[in-house]
C-alpha cells in the first residue's frame, strides 16, 4: 500500500479544507487502531471472544440471555483501554476545533479517545464504554479509569449494563438525528476509519454527499462509501490526518 505523502494530498482537496467553514467528521474503529485498539473487521484480528463473533456478543439479545457474559466482554475491552491513548489523528481532530468555524466529530467508537484527545463536542452514536446505564430506570452512571465500575443502579437498586449501542439496538434518542443534521449542513465531511458497513452511521457521508458537500475518506482500504467520496486518501489515519 503506498501511503499517502503530504505532496499527494491535491491542491484542490487543499483549496476544499481551507475553504471549509461546516465540518463533518465521521470516525469508526480505524481511527483507533494505532493506539493500539483493535478493530472489528478487516486486518485478520477481528474480535472474537469466546468464540462468539463481536456482533454476537455485542448483540442486544446478550443483555437479556446473558448480561454477566456482556460484562466480561466490555470489562476486558474497558481494562484495555485503560493503558491506551489517543494518537496522531485524535489530536489532529481536536485542533480542528479552532481550525474550522463549526465542526462537528461523530464517532462510532465507544472508546472515548476523542475527548481524552480534548475534542469537546462530540456525538457517540453507540455510546460509551465509560458509562453504565441501569436496566429498568435507565439512570446512567461514569465509569471511571481509576475505580471499580458500580455493580447495582444507585437510584433504583436494580442490574446496570454497558451504556453502548448493541447491535439490534436503537441509537440514543436524537443522536442520529443531530448528526444527520450536521451532515445535511456540513460543506467538508471527512469519513476516517470505518468500513462503512454499520447503519445508520454510514448513511452519514451519503446524507452530505447528497447535501453537497465534498467528502473525503481516509482508510487504508477501500470501503463501500469510497463510491460516495471525493477523495479517498489510501493510508492510516495517524499518518494522514496530521498532514490535512
Ligand atoms: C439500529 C457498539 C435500528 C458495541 C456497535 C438486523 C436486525 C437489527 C438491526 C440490523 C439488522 N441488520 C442490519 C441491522 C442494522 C445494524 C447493522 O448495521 N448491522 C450491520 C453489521 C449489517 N445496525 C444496528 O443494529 C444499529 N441499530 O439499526 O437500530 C433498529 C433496531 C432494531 C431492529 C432494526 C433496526 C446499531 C449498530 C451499533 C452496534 N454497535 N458498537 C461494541 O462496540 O461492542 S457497532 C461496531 O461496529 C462498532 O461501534 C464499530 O465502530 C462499528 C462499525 O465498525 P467500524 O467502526 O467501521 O469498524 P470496523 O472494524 O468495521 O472497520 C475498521 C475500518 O478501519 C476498516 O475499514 C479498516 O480498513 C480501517 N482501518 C484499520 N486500520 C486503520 C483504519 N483506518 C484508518 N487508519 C488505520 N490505522
């Protein structure tokens, strides 16, 4: 894979970015695989755990057959990330913050590495692995880095579970929608490490592309929404965020 060289980078994806005043960026699991957080497709480690493939394991029926299964599931992942930290691409998606006039960060990742990057506003469309939620109440408690996660719901007593979007699951009520909106308003949408197979996240870029904006991907392979893209900027995100 010849990796994208700042020289590669167009003068009129240039002219795009320094034109831009509303932008988009959706980012997926690639967005963090270099510091270290492993994907769910692609690149030969996809997660398994116990032999369950992740979409079976982060499925919603797990919560009901079997909530201590799903804990162990995201208290390892959770453990993982607490050694991990953002990389190049987080940080070069945090100073877009005084860049551009109006951004707005969309992720799919539950990992919460754009804002420990120091981006401020950002729509988790599957929510966060640093939160719980309660089954029956719906009351949300921080997870946090340092102490153990609250085993029972403190207001009602009852079972808490990972406060992430399972497959099968709806997303957090407006979240798309506020995102869509962005999307339908945005003149530059960057779409950075997702394979673009998730939904509705993925109908993102096309609801900008449709809107008229230009839209450009970085991944180091060529995904579904690559047909959608302006640009497609063949490499890691580390490594070619920076240089936008
Ligand atoms: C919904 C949280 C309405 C959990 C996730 C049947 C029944 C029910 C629903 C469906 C159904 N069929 C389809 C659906 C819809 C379903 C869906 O889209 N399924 C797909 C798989 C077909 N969607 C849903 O269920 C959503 N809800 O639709 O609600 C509804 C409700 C009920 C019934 C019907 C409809 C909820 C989806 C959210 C699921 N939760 N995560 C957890 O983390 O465990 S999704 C999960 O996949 C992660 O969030 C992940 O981010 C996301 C998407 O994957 P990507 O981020 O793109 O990551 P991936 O590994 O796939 O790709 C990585 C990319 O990075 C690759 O392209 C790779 O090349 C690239 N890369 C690698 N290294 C780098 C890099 N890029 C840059 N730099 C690098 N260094």
């Amino acid at each position: 894979m010849q990796s994208v060289l700042s020289s590669n980078i167009s003068a009129e994806l240039r002219r795009r970015i320094n034109d831009a005043s509303r932008v988009l960026v959706l980012t997926g699991a690639g967005v963090s695989a270099e510091s270290g957080v492993p994907t769910f497709r692609g690149g030969g480690n996809s997660a398994v755990w116990k032999g369950m493939p992740f979409d079976v394991i982060s499925s919603a029926g797990m919560v009901s057959r079997d909530l201590p299964g799903v804990w162990e599931w995201f208290d390892y992942r959770r453990e993982l990330l607490k050694s991990l930290t953002p990389n190049p691409a987080h940080e070069a998606i945090a100073r877009w913050q005084d860049r551009f006039r109006g951004l707005t960060v969309v992720t799919q990742n539950i990992d919460g590495l754009h804002q420990l990057a120091g981006s401020k506003k950002v729509i988790e469309l599957h929510g966060s692995i640093w939160r719980t939620r309660c089954v029956t109440c719906n009351s949300r408690f921080a997870i946090s880095r340092t102490e153990e996660r609250r085993s029972v719901c403190a207001d009602c007593g009852d079972r808490l579970r990972p406060d992430v979007v399972l497959f099968g699951e709806m997303l957090p009520p407006g979240a798309f929608e506020m995102a869509a909106e962005q999307a339908a308003q945005c003149d530059l949408c960057f779409v950075i490490g997702t394979s673009g197979l998730v939904y509705p996240a993925a109908g993102l870029p096309e609801i900008a592309k449709a809107a008229g904006a230009c839209v450009c991907e970085v991944n180091p392979e060529r995904t579904p929404l690559s047909f959608v893209c302006d640009f497609v900027l063949t490499g890691k995100a580390g490594e070619v965020v920076p240089l936008l």
